[in-house]
C-alpha cells in the first residue's frame, strides 16, 4: 500500500492527518457550502447584504417551495422534463448498444475493429460539428424544439461511447457460453437475452448510472435544440431562471441544489457502479 | 452459402428436411448467423450514421459555403477559412483554448495528489473520499452558478474571507484579463475529483509485492514516487490526461454560464466562438469553419488515443 499506512507513523503525525482531513474537506467543498448555505437564507438577508453572518431567519421550506410553485416559476415542469428526457433516452441507448456491443464481441466480421474505432471516435467529436446539421435535421423533421428530439440525439450519441464500454463486458465473456447455446440449437436473439444480458448486468447498471449523470447534466444539445419552457430540461431552465430571479440569490441557490440533486442521489446510492463505469469505461489496458 | 451436407465426412446431426427460404434448416442457421451481427447493429449504427457520422461530413461541406440558416447557401471555397485566419476575435478563442489546455493539466497533478492522500484506512474515509468526488456528479451550469456566487466580487464568500485576512481579492475578481483564468479555476474543481478517481482506483489496485520489495529494498521517499507509484499508475495517468485535454478543448458551458464569451469577447474559446456565430449572427457557413478547425485539433487527440485501445485488441 502506498503511502505507508498513517498508522505507522508518530502518534504527532496521526493527529495532524486525522484534522487535516476534515479541513481540507471543508476547504475543498467550500464553494458548495456556500450556495446551500445561501439557499437556507431568508429574503430580508439578502436584501439588507447580510450574506455570510449569522441568519436572522431560515427558510428553507419556503425558497425551496418557491422555486417549485408552477404560478412563479416554471422550475417544476423543467425537472419533470428533464426526467421525461433522460430516462428513455438511458434505457434505449444501453440497448442499442447492448446489441451493438454484442455484434461486435460475438460475430468476427470483417470490418468489426474500424467499427468499433468509429464509435469511440464519434464519442470525442466536439458537439459543434454536429450543431448545424442536427439542428437542420430536426428542423425538417419538425422536431425542433420537442423533447422527443433531445431523447433522440441523446440516444445516438450516447450509443458510441456505450457500445465501446459494453463490447469489452461482452468480448471478456467466455465465447464457449455462445457456442454451447448454438450446439443446444438457441437463436442468436435467444442467446443475446438469455444469456449475455444477464452475464453483463453489473456493466449495465454501471453504465445506466454514468449514463444518467451524462444526460441529466447536459447543456449544449439543450441550448440549441430546444427553445419553450414546454420542452427545456433543467439545465437549460436554471440559466433562464438566473435572469428572473436576478438578485434572489437564495432562490437562485435553491433552484441549483435542485437541480445538482438527482445526480447526486444517484451517485450516492449507486457509488460501486458508478466508479467501476468510471474507471472501466476508461482504457483497459 | 455453406456447403452441401454430406454424411460421409461430418459428425453432424442427420439430414435435416424442413425446408426455410429453400434453404435446409443447417444452411438456415448459418445464414441467421451471418446476418445477426447486421440485425444488432442496425439501430446504433443507424442513430449513430444519421447524427453523428453524417452531420460531420454535412459541417464540413457547410464551412464552404455562406448560409444564414434558412435561405439559399452559396458555395464560396475557401472564404470563411480566409477570414477566420485574419478574425482577431479567432486568435482570442485560440489563445484561451491553449490556456485552458495547460491550466486544466493541473487537474491530473492535483488529483494524484489528493488521491495520495486519501489513500488511507481511517475511520470513515470513504465517505470522505465520495465527498471529495462529489464536484464531478454535478453539472457544470450549477457549477458555473456555484462560481458566480462565489466569486461574486461585491457579496461572494471569497471577497469575504479575504476581508478577514485584510487581503483585497478583487483585483482578481473583476479584473477582465483574469476571467478566463477564473472560469477554467471552476472547471478544475470537478476535473481534478475525476482525476483524483482515477487514481485512487489506481492506487486500489496496485501490484502491492512491488510496493513493499522497493520499501524493504529502502527506496526513499522521492524515488519510490517517481520510480515506482508514479509508473505504475500510468493507465490512470493517460485516461486522466486524455479525458481532460478533451474536456478542455469541450469547454463551452462554463464559458455559456460564467460570461457568455465576455467581456468584449476576452473569454471565447473556439467552441463558443463558433456558437454565438452561427445561433446569434446566423452566419452558419463561417461557424462550420470554426467547428472544423476545433475537430481537427481535437482529432490529433482522438487519435493518440484510439491507437492505444485498437492496439490492446489486435
């Protein structure tokens, strides 16, 4: 293990490392503290600059229930549709490749690495040289401006990096599994649901995960895809919220906590397939 | 199509008779099983050709041509190429990627660092260490937001703190040079948790025999870092690298949400750049040809990276 455990070293040394941990925490996370703590604070606070003292009211019930009242703003129907979005285009994207991974795992045809080197590259590709055409596409398809195409575009882009982090799960599987199950007379799409998908079920929970945190924080495709309240999920809704809310920094606050708490939620409770996807979805070397 | 069954010289299962597309049902399943692996791939590779691989090739025909996004398009050749080579505002957006590129390379050396020194068995480190990661989890517009706020140069906690120690931050806060520097600060917060990821995963999983011959061998401190932790973690290394190079050349929220490309367009990077030219100027040929260039820096990194996974598989 490395560095040497601390409790080998001096009892001096231990109390120094057990304090600095905390420490550093708070100093790390210090940026974070002070937008939930912004977020408790009541509206004469912030009117009179009382920002960091001590609060002369909480309100915490009431910021928080105010971002969400659908007569002031519309932050309720952005989260509603920023979960309309990102769970379809999570499932279909981890089928998709799920059955692309497949193909390009189990079936030795020529062509399958420059394939499988097409997907992760259209994974790198900066979202600006598809911001025109996609945009276009969907213009025609009268799709600007709906959820439906944000599910859509998410799904596709998502497949490339997907389809790379499920073909190593499936080319890792023993392939006398699959050849066994054609001995038996199994068809392939059989072989496909029964068996590989139950194999590689961890990698695709651990994928669903990083998929969720991808989607649910996306930005750019928001940006330029969407436009009315109707379809524009949460993060696109915060930055317009920010122009209404001009000054209310405590709701301004609440509404980021909001927003960041999904991802969140699922990071903590799913932590062990989070990391793996993290690390695995990387280079295996 | 395969052969003709013959029973001489197979062991297989006997004649078979049930007659599928006038194929014998040996011939079927064979032909099943070349045509599976076109069956699974047809709705990724599908979605993946129309949005992604296509829309390429379209941007680059577009960067050729002066379009305001509705009515006719005119091939002009080279022109958006000539004028983005002379556009000072282009050089700006050069200037800031280059910076982002090399500030956000700390991110890997922080996060190695703050890996290394978590990497313990206390009471109650994992939930530190998930705390510690907590940056990444959360989008980069709340980060972007956090940041303001932070940073806020009349009411922030930053200024505040600063005051306590009788020390005046906001030449730095409000300073217009410094912007860039202050948005890509935000973005390391979370580059350098992932980083940091990384790492700890790396330091989880290292050959631990190694470890304790170069201790007994007493390999002091600074060698035993650079010679033998530093090389073994240089799967972890080259992700962090790559994934961050990426992202920074990526960066566009941030910008979007911390200053919109301003003041006076001193924040701009190539990816936002190229979006406020095409969306508020309509001029959609001249953004293409920023997308362009933006793909072909980022393809040098694309590339460095393929050849490494696509090796490990030949």
């Amino acid at each position: 293990m490395y560095p040497a455990p601390i409790q080998k070293s001096k009892l001096g040394w231990r109390i120094i490392y057990r304090i600095s941990v905390p420490v550093c925490l708070v100093l790390w996370l210090l940026p974070m503290v002070a937008i939930v703590l912004t977020s408790f604070r009541g509206n004469a606070d912030i009117i009179s600059g009382n920002y960091w003292g001590w609060p002369t009211e909480l309100q915490i019930v009431e910021n928080y229930t105010e971002i969400f009242n659908p007569s002031r703003s519309p932050m309720l129907q952005y989260f509603v549709n920023s979960i309309i979005i990102t769970l379809p285009a999570v499932f279909f994207a981890i089928f998709f490749s799920a059955m692309a991974g497949y193909a390009l795992s189990i079936y030795k045809f020529r062509g399958r690495i420059a394939l499988y080197t097409l997907f992760i590259a259209g994974n790198f590709v900066p979202y600006q040289i598809l911001m025109i055409p996609v945009r276009l596409l969907f213009n025609q398809l009268g799709l600007l401006d709906t959820k439906f195409a944000l599910i859509l575009f998410h799904i596709a882009f998502q497949t490339g990096f997907s389809t790379f982090f499920l073909r190593n799960f499936i080319a890792d599987l023993p392939f006398a599994l699959v050849e066994s199950a054609r001995m038996e007379g199994a068809s392939e799409s059989r072989i496909f649901f029964g068996i590989i998908i139950p194999l590689i079920r961890p990698a695709l929970a651990s994928l669903g995960v990083l998929l969720f945190t991808f989607i649910w924080n996306d930005f750019f495709w928001a940006l330029t895809l969407v436009q009315s309240d109707a379809a524009r999920p949460i993060t696109f809704g915060l930055q317009a919220l920010r122009g209404q809310w001009s000054i209310s920094w405590n709701l301004i606050a609440a509404g980021s906590i909001v927003g960041a708490l999904p991802s969140i939620i699922v990071f903590f409770v799913l932590q062990k397939q989070f990391i793996t996807g993290l690390t695995l979805g990387g280079v295996k070397e | 199509m395969s052969k003709e069954y013959n029973p001489q010289n197979t062991t297989e299962a006997p004649p078979l008779t049930k007659k599928i597309f006038g194929m014998n049902e040996y011939q079927w399943m064979t032909f099943r099983q070349k045509m599976s692996p076109l069956f699974f791939l047809a709705p990724a590779l599908t979605l993946f050709c129309i949005f992604v691989l296509f829309p390429i090739f379209q941007s680059i025909w577009i960067s050729f041509t002066s379009w305001n996004g509705f009515g006719a398009m005119e091939w002009v050749g080279l022109k958006n190429y000539q004028d983005l080579f002379v556009d000072p505002a282009f050089y700006t957006s050069l200037i800031n990627n280059a910076l982002w590129l090399v500030l956000t390379l700390f991110a890997p050396v922080l996060g190695l660092i703050i890996a290394l020194f978590l990497n313990q068995q206390v009471f109650g480190i994992k939930i530190v260490k998930s705390l510690f990661f907590l940056p990444f989890v959360i989008n980069l517009v709340v980060i972007g937001l956090i940041f303001s706020w932070f940073y806020n140069p009349d009411l922030g906690l930053l200024v505040t703190i600063f005051e306590v120690f009788n020390v005046d931050i906001s030449p730095f806060l409000t300073n217009e040079n410094t912007a860039t520097v202050r948005v890509i600060l935000a973005s390391l917060w979370p580059q350098t948790a992932y980083c940091m990821i990384l790492y700890l995963t790396g330091l989880a999983s290292m050959n631990a025999e190694v470890v304790e011959a170069a201790r007994i061998d007493g390999a002091d401190k600074g060698s035993m870092l650079f010679r033998v932790i530093i090389p073994q973690l240089r799967s972890a290394t080259f992700i962090a690298t790559v994934v961050t190079i990426v992202g920074a050349l990526r960066s566009f929220d941030l910008i979007s949400i911390m200053t919109a490309g301003g003041p006076f367009g001193k924040t701009n990077v190539l990816a936002y750049f190229m979006y406020q030219e095409a969306i508020f100027n309509f001029k959609m040929g001249y953004g293409a040809s920023i997308a362009v260039i933006l793909l072909l820096f980022m393809l040098v990194f694309i590339s460095l990276f393929l050849r490494v996974i696509v090796k490990g598989e030949r």
